[in-house]
C-alpha cells in the first residue's frame, strides 16, 4: 500500500509504489515502467517486493539477479510444499521472525526438510528483525550476490 511506501520512503531509500490494478503480482512492464526517469545505472541494489499470496509472484519472472523468498515462522513448516512453485524458483530463502518461533510452534528441522525437499541445495538463512540475528549475514549474501553479477571482488559486509 502506498502506507508501506511511506514509511520506507522516511528512511530515506527512494520508493515507487506500482499499484496492480487488481492482480494478484508485479509483471516486468510494470517495474519497467516505473523505472523511467530514475538513474538506474546510479543504483546500486533495486529491491523489487512482488507481494500477495505464494503463487501469483511465483510465475513471473521480472529479470531479478536474485530471487529471495521470505518464509515466516508464523506461516508454518509446510508453505514449501504446498506453495513448491515460489520455493523452486527462489536462489535464496529467508525465514523470518525467529524470535517468534518458540511461541509459534515452529519445528526448525521440518522447516528445513521441507525447503530442501523442494529446492535441495537452496541457501537458507534464519533472521529476526526484532534481534538482529542472521541479518548482517542476508546482507551480505545480497551483496556477495550483487557484486558477482556485476564482476566485483565482494566486501565482507557493506552497508
């Protein structure tokens, strides 16, 4: 929602919101299309959220350098087998809230069983926004990530 952009436009990060006008996921003429008048050769990561439900985004492909799906422990350790199209396709999986997986139930080895199941190999990294835990180690995944494509020697950590 345009609330959403708002308050990580006051961070500071430039944001453009696309309304979907209905659908249920972002198409590359639409990113395309909001891109016009940025520079996009000054940007140095362009983080695209295709939100909705874990099958629309999943069939889309919106010429990402990394394709990061983000797994709540609040969601539970069976989302890669019912939705295994988003997991098959995802170069990374971020499960998210870990702070909350004790109240939540949450049962780490089925989780992880469930991810490799579907996508053997798929690097998983655990995070809570509220801790802090695994997010310096996400962003330099995303950094490793972006500097290979871009030919670079990675940095440990870059901010």
């Amino acid at each position: 929602t345009e609330n959403d952009a708002e308050r990580l436009r006051a961070s500071g990060a430039p944001v453009r919101q696309i309304v979907t006008h209905g659908l249920c996921h972002l198409e590359a003429a639409m990113v395309e299309e909001h891109l016009l008048g940025w520079k996009v050769g000054d940007v140095s990561f362009l983080v695209i959220e295709n939100v909705g439900n874990l099958v629309c985004p999943s069939s889309y492909d919106l010429g990402e350098d990394l394709r990061i799906v983000a797994l709540s422990v609040t969601e539970g350790e069976d989302k890669p087998a019912k939705y295994p199209v988003i997991f098959s396709t995802a170069d990374l999986v971020v499960l998210t809230k870990l702070d909350m997986a004790e109240t939540a139930e949450w049962d780490r080895e089925a989780a992880h069983r469930a991810i490799q199941d579907v996508r053997p190999g798929v690097r998983t990294i655990e995070t809570s926004a509220r801790t802090g835990s695994g997010v310096d180690e996400l962003i330099e995944a995303i950094v490793a990530r972006r500097d290979a494509v871009l030919g670079r020697v990675s940095t440990s950590t870059a901010r």
